[in-house]
C-alpha cells in the first residue's frame, strides 16, 4: 500500500500542508520548513519543495543535466579586418570601428570592437556549451561592457552556473549563470548573467 508523504508550504508566513500520495519508504519523511522553504526528505537526500505546484502528483526531482558550480571557458581575438566587417554587417558605421585614423584621434588610441561583437561570442559560448550534449534555449541575458575590445587581443572568458531549477511545464531545468571575459591585462571587459532553458529535447 502506498504511505502518504505529507509536504508543506510556507505561505504569507503560515506553513500550509498538502497531503500527496507517494510510493515512499520507511525512510522517506517531510521535514517542516527553513527559512521560508519548504523540504522534503527522501531517501536520496533532501530537496525544496519550492517546484511543488507544478507537479501537484508528487514531487519533482532535478533532471541532473547541469549542476551548480559547473564551468566553461573559451578564447577569441578579432582582427581589425573582422572588427570592421562585422560592425559593417550589422549597420554599425560608427568610424571607431574602421577608420584608423579617426580612432587613433579618440580616447582609445585606436581602433576598437562594435560592442555586439564580442558579446555575441560570449553568449554563443554558453549555447555551445550545452548543445553539446543537451539542448538549450536562451531566455535572458544582461551584459556589462567594461572595457574596449582591441584588434589582436586575446579574450578569455568564462561562466559559471548558479542555479538550477527543474521546471516541469518547459520539460527541462532553468539555468542561472555568471559570466566575465578578460583581455591580456586581466582588465575586465565584459560581465554578464543569463538564464537558459536545458532539455533532453526541444
């Protein structure tokens, strides 16, 4: 027979039950609530019940295609060529990126990147990253620039995962990153967070 697993949701600062039917086991219990956060215990450890609505049959369990902590990492440089191709390509004629002289006469010293360019490649890392063996969507992503892109200049940058959200209604996890992207110096030139949707399928 099955036992039921009562869980409980702390709500406008009242815990309120829910009684779920589960297949449990002796080892399985609910554990009230910590900071606001409602838990439950089962036999693989213990997981918030923050997702239960979504899945009032039972509780939901991470997918376990991303975890927190994880990283990833890459390297570019643009040529000045590339620079100025690509602020050409996408209607960005200002002269800092193609005219020498005209840069070389700014605060700059030079010639610099059109901002969509290496934010484009420091949001297809991410895209890279998990499409290699899952698939993703990106739903969010707010950049700082902080620094100027020069032609030559190594960029490396990496993300790091900090959330990880099973959401039963997309079939897939709610991924949170942070990002930073550095030139030579270790100057930043970019940060950034984002939020991305992993799934085994789209």
């Amino acid at each position: 027979m099955a036992a039921r697993a009562e869980t409980a949701r702390y709500l406008a600062g009242r815990l309120i039950p829910m009684d779920i039917p589960q297949q449990t086991n002796e080892r399985d219990k609910t554990v009230g609530y910590l900071s606001s956060t409602a838990w439950t215990l089962k036999a693989g450890g213990l997981f918030p019940a923050s997702e239960q609505l979504d899945n009032p049959a039972g509780t939901i369990q991470p997918m376990g295609l991303v975890r927190i902590g994880e990283r990833f990492s890459g390297e570019i440089r643009f040529t000045q060529a590339e620079i100025a191709r690509f602020a050409r390509s996408v209607g960005d004629h200002n002269p800092l990126h193609h005219d020498q002289a005209f840069a070389k006469e700014t605060r700059f010293g030079g010639i610099i990147a059109s901002g969509p360019q290496p934010a484009s490649w420091f949001m297809a890392l991410v895209a890279t990253h998990f499409s290699r063996t899952t698939s993703m969507l990106g739903l969010e992503f707010s950049l700082k620039f902080l620094g100027p892109t020069r032609p030559d200049e190594l960029l490396s940058a990496t993300w790091e995962v900090t959330e990880v959200a099973f959401k039963e209604k997309l079939n897939g996890e709610i991924v949170k990153l942070e990002g930073s992207a550095i030139n030579p110096k270790g100057d930043l030139v970019l940060s950034g967070t984002g939020t991305v949707l992993v799934t085994e399928k789209l």
